[in-house]
C-alpha cells in the first residue's frame, strides 16, 4: 500500500528559499554576457527543447491505478 502525502508551502519558506537562492540567481544573471549572440541562441534553443521533453516526460508520469503504481514507464523522445 502507497501513502501519499501532500506537501504545502508556507509564504514564510518561500521566502527563505529564494533568499538564499539570490546570490546564484544573481550569478545566473551574469553568464550570458560569457557568449556571443550566437552561442546565446544555440544555448536558449537546447534550454526550450530540454524544458519541453521534461514537460512531456512528466505529463506522462500519471499513474494508471488507485495505488500509485505506474504499469509503464514513460519514453523519453529524441527531437529531430
């Protein structure tokens, strides 16, 4: 039997989170001046492929029963 638990955020943790996050998201923010314009948008297309296979790998990891339990992994798909 699988138990299943709900998670839920408090505005609080949030914003401890994202307080400590800063100084990476700050370093994050300084990197594109790192490439050309070119290697920018070689970056931002790889970034928009990658983050839509996860989205579509994680639509498909609904479970197919009341326990949980998946029958089927999801595939992973190779875009052309």
């Amino acid at each position: 039997m699988i138990r299943r638990c709900r998670v839920v955020g408090r505005l609080a943790w949030v914003d401890r989170i994202l307080t400590e996050l800063k100084p990476l998201f700050d370093s994050l923010d300084e990197l594109p001046a790192h490439f050309t314009a070119q290697e920018q948008a070689a970056i931002n297309r790889y970034l928009r492929l990658a983050a839509q296979q996860l989205t579509e790998f994680a639509a498909g990891l609904g479970h197919d029963d009341d326990e949980g339990v998946r029958t089927e992994q999801p595939k992973a798909r190779i875009l052309g």
